[in-house]
C-alpha cells in the first residue's frame, strides 16, 4: 500500500452512500490482483467474489448507489471467523487506499440471495458481504442516523480494552512499548454494532488476545459474528506491525488468565527476534 497502513486505518470509515459512479477497470484489476495474494497468518483461505446485484437479486436497505458487491465465504473450521475478519479487513483497507469505499454487513443484507450467489455449502459460512465502490460527497439521512444511534464515531478508552500482565491492570499507551500503535490501530477497528469485542492483555514480549462476548449475539446460528470483530482488529495490529518492520506470529497456547463466560481466549502473538 502507498499510503502507511495507520493512515488509511484513521481515515477509514463504513460507507453506505455511494456516488453511483461504476468501479474503474483499472481500480477492478488492482482489487483483483490483490484477492489473488491476499492471506492470513491463520492458514484458513477466504474465497471473495465480486458479485452485481441486478444478476443475483441482491439488495440490502442502508446501501445507495452502488450495483456492485463483494462477498466472501469460508470453510467452517476452527479459527475460521478469525482468519475471515482478518482477511475481509485487508481487502477493505487496500480498497480504502484506492478511495474505494467498503461496509462490511451481516445483518443488512438479503442474505439468502446473497448465499445462493457465494454457493455457499453445508460445510461453510459467508458471515458478510460488503457493497463496492466510491463514496458519494455526503451520506444519506439514514445513514446518518444509523451511526449516531451506534455511535460509529466513538471507541472505547484504550485502558479499558487493553491490561498489563492480568486483566486486573488497564494498560496506559505509555506502558504498551512496541505495542503502543499497533494496539491503537485495533482499538479502531470496526466491528459489528460498534461493539468492539476485542481485549488484550500484553505480557513482554507476548500479547494475548480475548473476546468479550456481548449477550445478545452470542448463539446466532450464523456463527459468531464477534469472532470476525476480533479477527479484523487483529489484521489492524499485524499489518501496523509489519508496517514497523516488527514479526511475530500468532498461536494458541494455555496461559490460563482468569476469565468469566463472557470472555474466551482467542490466540497469542509473540514477537520474534
Ligand atoms: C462484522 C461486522 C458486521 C457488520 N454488520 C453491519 C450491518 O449488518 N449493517 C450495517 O449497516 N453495518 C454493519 N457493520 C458496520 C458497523 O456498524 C461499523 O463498522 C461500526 O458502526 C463502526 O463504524 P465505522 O466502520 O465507520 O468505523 C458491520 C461491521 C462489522 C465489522
């Protein structure tokens, strides 16, 4: 990406109102160039599809402007929803550094015509699909007032997200050391509901990620949406990472922090030296 990974993670906001204008060959090749190298360092492939919504019937009510959809189904294995917010969130990045405008949906779509489209099979799930193209110069009404009511625009204070050594401690970006910007990328993640799932606690060397689960989406037959919520913060923290020249790898491991039922461990990172 041209643009820094932390640039284009501040200026990104979901677009719903589109300016009608049809996505560019070459802006198409780029993004299709791009689904070819995109992974994640789950090892999960995330298969996207671009899909036009007069051919399939697709329709979702918050979306203007736009005929054009991308989509992305998954196997459902462990560590699926993670691998697919991480991947799903990349994509919309790279297209956010083209001026390309992305909303991931799971509720507000026609789903099933949506599935029919991805082909999606018993053994998989598509948890969403995002409209594409350029944003119009200003939002519709309803869009508008979607983000109020959810206040799109606020995050939760970096200490109440993040702990140093237990979840007794909130962590002050100060105290986070080589984690202070890649944590303050994913504190801005997206996520559904505005709910931002995501909690961490950084011990040295090692940042072990969790999901705080919000009572009325856990139990969605669909899956669990919030799983995709931590897997897209985490693409925000790896990629600025990266970005830094900083490695590291993410594994599951037994670490055995206290938590209650609405808190499940996800994954570890560990630098690498
Ligand atoms: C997994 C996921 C599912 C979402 N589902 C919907 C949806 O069904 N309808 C919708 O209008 N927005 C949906 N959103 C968008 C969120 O409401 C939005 O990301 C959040 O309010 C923060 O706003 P921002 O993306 O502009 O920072 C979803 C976002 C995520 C990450």
């Amino acid at each position: 990406m041209a643009t820094s990974v932390k640039e284009i993670i501040r200026r990104r906001k979901s677009v719903r109102t589109f300016s009608g204008e049809t996505l560019r060959s070459d802006d198409r090749q780029k993004l299709d160039e791009f689904l070819k190298t995109l992974n994640n360092p789950f090892g999960v492939p995330v298969e996207f599809r671009f899909l036009d919504a007069k051919e399939y019937n697709l329709s979702s009510p918050v979306i203007v402007g736009t005929e054009k959809y991308v989509a992305a189904k998954v196997s459902h294995i462990p560590q699926s929803e993670i691998a697919y917010g991480y991947s799903f969130e990349t994509f919309c990045l790279f297209a956010e550094s083209l001026g390309i405008g992305t909303v991931m949906l799971a509720a507000t779509i026609s789903r099933s015509a949506f599935e029919k489209a991805m082909e999606v099979k018993d053994t998989e799930v598509m948890p969403v699909a995002s409209p594409i193209g350029y944003p119009a110069d200003r939002q519709s009404v309803r869009e508008k007032l979607m983000r109020k009511g959810i206040k799109a625009d606020e995050r939760l204070p970096f200490d109440t997200l993040f702990f140093e050594n237990s979840f007794a401690q909130g962590l002050i970006p100060e105290h986070a050391g080589l984690f202070q910007d890649a944590l303050e990328m994913a504190r801005l993640a997206p996520s559904a509901g505005n709910k931002q799932p995501w909690r961490a606690i950084v011990c040295g060397d090692k940042v072990h990620f969790y999901e705080k689960k919000t009572k009325a989406m856990s139990n969605n037959p669909l899956g669990d949406i919030q799983k995709v919520d931590v897997g897209i913060a985490l693409a925000h923290f790896d990629l600025t990472l990266k970005e830094s020249g900083i490695s590291g790898s993410f594994a599951v491991g037994d670490y055995g922090f206290a938590t209650d039922d609405s808190i499940e461990y996800i994954v570890t990172y560990e630098v690498k030296h």
